[in-house]
C-alpha cells in the first residue's frame, strides 16, 4: 500500500489547523467536490459547513475507509478524478496529489469552478508567476485565463504524512472573465507556443516584434489565439 500511495503522489493531510484553515475558506450551504480526500481530515470540516461533498478518491481501501466514517452528506466516488465525470458542484478542493497536478488544474480551468487547492510551493509559484519570470510557463497561462490567483499559505512537509521533501502552499482560484472562449483550442496553441519559450514573435511568424514568447501576458497570447484562426 506503502509503495502505491508513492507511485500516486499522495501525502496525506495531518494538520488538522490547516485543514480547518483550508475549510473556512470554502463559502458554506454549497456543493463541494474534494479530489483525493485521503483519511479525510479535510473532508469532516468541509461536510460540517456544505450541503454535499462529493469525494473523489482513487485507491479503494481509502474510499472503503472514507465510506464507513464519513458523515451523511459526503458521498464518496471511487475512482480517476481525471476519467471521471465530475458531479455538478459549486466548488472544488484539494489536497492536490503530486503525480496529476498540471492535468487536474487545467481539467479544473476547464470546469471554471472557483477552488482552494494545496500544491507543492515551486507549482504555486508557477500558477502566480508574471510574463517574464523563469517559472512563467503553459500551466501559468492557462489558469490565469480563466482565473485571479492568490497564493494564501505556505504549509510545511510537517504537516504531511509522509513528509514530502518540499513545501506547499494553498491557493485560491476565483474566476475571472475567461481570456478566450474555445479553452481547448487555446490549450494547443500554447503547449505549441510555450515548446519554443525564448524564440521571438518574428522567429515564430506571429509578429513583427522581439519580443519572447515568455514575455507575454495571457491577454496577448489570447489575441495572438485569435488572430490565427487556422491553428
């Protein structure tokens, strides 16, 4: 068991005063989904103050757990947040499991539900980043297409079960006015675009312009987006 929880990623939550910290930050009276829910630290709290949780968790022995002690109101789905179909919810949480990070945040840009999640610190630090930064990539685009983010918290690997050899942070995802309207289309254009980082707008016939594809706002690679209707 051991080894699996490795191979997925999972640290789990330990800390029950950030777990009741990640909770207050979740609006109450709502339809919540929490992917990888674990022993469910967090998902006691979140249950206290929603009207439903909707728990998905991957590794059976964890859901069969979370099924026999879990309150009434959370519903535990059993397996791949990212095959599923996510119930209908106002809000997602998560404890967000290494191995799947930048594939469950842009399924999660894709849904537009406002979040709190809990990611390693450099992951955080790349959602937050500003066009020219080192760490201003694809995963920052695409995110802060569709949402504002603040990074709230650092948290320690003390607060993790096992300890991961790194810091998280939590961060909160409010949505905003999306940068364009066709997410996967524009999802493409960028994993095209951020495959040549450094290379200018005049290298890359885009533009006539020196400026590097890492300097650019969302704003502008949406416009860039638009203007190429045959991509």
């Amino acid at each position: 068991m051991r080894s699996r929880r490795k191979r997925l990623g999972q640290h789990f939550l330990r800390d029950v005063s950030i777990a009741e910290y990640i909770a207050g930050l979740v609006p109450g009276g709502l339809d919540v989904i929490e992917v990888g829910p674990g022993r469910g630290i967090l998902t006691i709290p979140l249950a206290q103050k929603s009207r439903v949780v909707y728990a998905i968790e991957v590794d059976p022995a964890l859901a069969d757990a979370l099924r026999r002690t879990a309150p009434p109101n959370v519903v535990v789905i059993e397996g791949d947040a990212l095959e599923l179909e996510w119930p209908k919810a106002d809000f997602f949480v998560s404890n967000v499991p290494y191995s799947i990070t930048s594939p469950l945040l842009l399924r999660l840009a894709e849904s537009e539900l406002p979040a709190v999640v809990t990611v390693q610190r450099e992951v955080a630090e790349r959602l937050a980043a500003r066009p020219g930064d080192e760490n201003y990539g694809r995963l920052t685009v695409a995110i802060q297409c569709r949402y504002q983010v603040e990074v709230l918290r650092v948290v320690p690997p003390r607060a993790f079960e096992p300890p991961p050899r790194v810091y998280s942070a939590v961060v909160r995802l409010t949505p905003r006015s999306p940068c364009v309207d066709d997410f996967e289309g524009f999802q493409r254009f960028t994993a095209w675009l951020f495959s040549a980082r450094r290379k200018t707008l005049r290298r890359l016939k885009l533009a006539d312009s020196e400026r590097r594809v890492y300097q650019l706002s969302p704003e502008e690679i949406a416009q860039l987006y638009s203007s190429r209707k045959a991509f």
